[in-house]
C-alpha cells in the first residue's frame, strides 16, 4: 500500500466510528489502556499483542463495529509503519555499521584520550549523546557499558560518577531526538515540523542531559559506592579488528543527518526565496530518508574498517534483524492512536480540556508519565500519548507542534522501574540491588523527564 493510499484511507475514517457519549468514551480509553498495562504487565504479553488486543478493546467498549475497529487499527498502523519504518530501518544500519566497524570506539578513544580527572564525567555524556544519536538505546548500553567499567576500573573513579553520565547521554537521546522511534511515531502523529523538533530537542537535550548526567552523578556517587563488577568487563566489539575508520569521517558520517535535516529547518526560515528553489533543494537532502540514506550509503565506515562488500552487506542484515519487534511495537502504536481518534476520542480531549486551565504541553506530558508508569516503556508510552493529544496540535504553530512532541517524549521517560526492561539491564551491567538502581537509574530518568518537560513549558512561553 502506497502512502497516499494509506492517507486516502485514513480521510475516509476521520468521521467517528461510534455515536458514544463523553463518559463512554472515557471509560473506552480506561479499558483500552488497562487490558494493554494488564497485558504487559501480569501476562508478560509482546507490546504489539498487548497493543492490537487493547486496541480492539478499547473500540468495543466504546460502541463501535468490529469491523470498522479492525479498518481504524490497521490503517493506523500501515500510515505509521510507511511514515516511520524506512527511517527507523535506516538508523539501525547505521547503527550497526557504527558499531561492528570500530568507528564508535574510535570516537570512545579519542575522546577519552584527551579527557582526564575532573573532566572525565563530561566526557563520559559527550560520547554517550553522539554515540547514542544513530543507536537504539539497548544497543548503546551493550555498547558503552564496557567503556563505562574500564574506565572506572582502570581511572579508580567511582561507577556512579562515570556510568550516570553515559546513560543519559543515551536516554536522551532516545526520548528527545529523531531519528529515535518513539519521537518519529510522535512527529508523524501530531504531523510535527522534523526539523524543527530536532532543533528544539537538542535545544532541550543539552542543559537536560548535563543536570541529569555529570551534576546528578556527584549525588549518585555519594549515595551508592559499589565496586566495579569484573564480571561483565566484555570484548569490545572491535577487538578482532586489524584497522577502524578515522575518528574525522566517523564523527562526520554520525552526525551528516543531523546536519542535513537541521540545514533544511535553517533554509526554510531564514531564506526568502520566491522561487522556492534553495527551498526545493534542501526539502530534498534534508528530508529524513535521504539524509539517513546519505550517512548509510557513503564508505566511512565498512571499507576503512577493511570490510568486503559481503561483510558489509552481512551487517545491514544483522542491522535489521532486531527491529522486527520495533517496527510492530511503533505500527501497532500507530493502530492504538488511529482507533483512538476515529472513535471521537480526540475530539473528546478537545472538547474536555476547553473547560481546563491545563496547558495542553502539561496535558501531554502527564499522560505519558501515566502510561510509561503502567507500562514501563518509554515507546509504548510515547505513541499511545501522541495518538491522544494529536488533535490538539491542529490549531498550534510550527514551534508548538515540535514541543508538543518534546513533552511526550519527555513523559515518557519518567521513572522507569521493575516494569522496565531498561531498569533490568542497568540493574545487571552495574552490579546494582534494587533499592541501589531506584536511587540512581530510576531517579536520573525521572530528573531527564522533569527538567526537560520544564524546558519545554519555558520555551513554549518565549517562541
């Protein structure tokens, strides 16, 4: 199905399903949400399950026929896998390419190379944002956290002053910043300028991710002082490698689609061109797939890491292979939030928060803050939010749409606990207690989401 097919089919859809009153309708988003956090959470069920049934739920209790449940749901989530899945496929291979060629060690060493003491934690969330910009943030960790360890083993620094920086640098990165899947599906559901939210999130990312990671890590340090668990000192991946890309064209490939995207939200405001033409070319180079495209396709990162084309050809396989449950996860999101407005939920909203004095930035925030405590993932969190407040990004400007979409993505980070799998991982890598990863790991996230969520309500008043 075509894009413009799926767009034509979801025209067709934008009249309610159901003729249900606000308070049914309510009560159709409470047990659409439950079935899904009850899913997840005591049924251990994959998100996309959890997502479609809660879906179908959610459609049912408000009144509407099957049928017409299942057209919203997957019209949702082809529109949503055709505005997101090549950009999230790209950024994977990019990822991987990063990864296997030795070029993210290459960035790691060089930097560390040059930072001593004092400046050590810096470091630490420098490397984590730009490493983390291509890399999901699961693939970041495996990726850092023998850095993290060395470090901190070999430097004799505390863990906490070393690892807390690196992990915000990465969660970050995944919360705020394209091309990351949770602010992709945001952007494609509140129909959000991507330019202009990568200018702002990284606006946003900077002062966020130097309170929660070097200024926090002096708390964390004091309050858990655990050693180095040896244990999971692991081969980094380029050990077995006899030459790695250059620190210069790796640095370069990581950050030319940012360059390319921001370029083109720079082109659109400030030149005025009657013609469009500078216009014309920069929505081309700077539009998301052909900037991922760009940083994918050039030789930075494979030949000078003494790759063949095989073994190139053979990493972009593995690249893709783990975003199989991303992509349903990210599709069936997109299904949940297309049920939501095609039942009138949307409108719902609309009409409800009218009577509030809430802004709808706050609104936005909370509600991701609601479902990423129940569900315990910031993606779930962040595309069940989106298809919520989606309708009222209709009347806001270019700025407001991309900090609405900054909001969820900061809601959707806040706490993370036993219910996710991130807390398991930092839990584990670290050597944590429990009671240790919620005094660190629990309390940085939640210090990500506040203060950036704060940022976000400070610039809506000023642009």
């Amino acid at each position: 199905m075509t894009r413009l097919s799926v767009e034509m089919l979801a025209a067709d859809t934008v009249e309610p399903i159901t003729s249900a009153g606000h308070a049914q309708l309510g009560i159709a988003v409470l047990a659409g949400i439950a079935v899904i956090v009850l899913l997840i959470t005591t049924f251990k069920l994959h998100a996309f399950l959890a997502l479609t049934i809660g879906s179908l739920a959610l459609g049912a209790v408000a009144g509407a026929p099957l049928d017409k449940a299942i057209t919203s749901f997957t019209t949702g989530l082809g529109s949503t896998v055709a505005g997101v899945g090549v950009l999230i496929a790209l950024g994977a291979i990019l990822g991987k390419l990063l990864a296997d060629s030795g070029g993210a060690d290459q960035i790691v060493d060089t930097i560390l190379a040059r930072a001593k003491g004092r400046a050590m934690p810096w470091a630490m969330v420098l490397i984590a944002s730009v490493i983390g910009l291509p890399l999901f943030f699961e693939v970041g960790i495996v990726l850092l956290i023998p850095v993290v360890l060395m470090v901190a083993k070999r430097g004799n620094y505390s863990l906490m002053r070393i690892g807390i920086p690196a992990l915000a640098g990465l969660s970050v990165m995944h919360g705020l910043i394209p091309p990351h899947p949770g602010p992709l599906v945001a952007i494609d559901a509140v129909k959000a300028n991507l330019g202009v939210t990568l200018a702002l999130g990284v606006l946003v990312a900077v002062p966020t991710v130097v309170i929660a990671g070097p200024l926090f890590s002096k708390v964390a340090a004091r309050w858990v002082d655990v050693p180095v668990p040896d244990r999971m000192i692991q081969p980094r991946p380029s050990e077995e490698l006899q030459r790695r890309p250059g620190f210069g064209p790796t640095l370069a490939t990581v950050l030319l689609p940012v360059v390319l995207m921001l370029s083109k939200a720079l082109v659109d405001i400030v030149v005025d061109d009657p013609a469009k033409t500078v216009q014309r070319v920069f929505d081309v180079i700077g539009s998301p797939l052909i900037a991922l495209l760009a940083a994918v396709g050039i030789f930075t990162l494979g030949r000078p890491a003494g790759f063949s084309k095989q073994r190139i050809s053979q990493t972009v396989e593995k690249g893709l292979m783990p975003i199989a449950g991303i992509l349903l996860i990210v599709g069936a999101g997109g299904g949940f939030k297309q049920t939501l407005i095609d039942c009138g939920v949307g409108q719902m909203i609309l009409d409800i928060s009218k009577d509030w004095s809430i802004p709808a930035l706050l609104l936005a925030w909370l509600i991701a803050v609601a479902i990423r405590l129940a569900t315990g993932s910031a993606t779930v969190a962040t595309v069940s939010a989106a298809g919520l407040v989606a309708p009222l990004a209709a009347d806001m400007s270019t700025t407001h749409a991309a900090l609405l979409v900054l909001a969820i993505g900061a809601g959707s980070l806040f706490f993370s606990h036993v219910n996710d799998a991130g807390f398991w991982l930092v839990k584990e890598y670290f050597g944590l207690s429990v009671g240790q990863t919620i005094k660190t790991w629990s309390v940085m996230e939640t210090i990500i989401s506040v203060v950036a969520g704060g940022l976000v309500l400070l610039l809506s008043l000023v642009i």
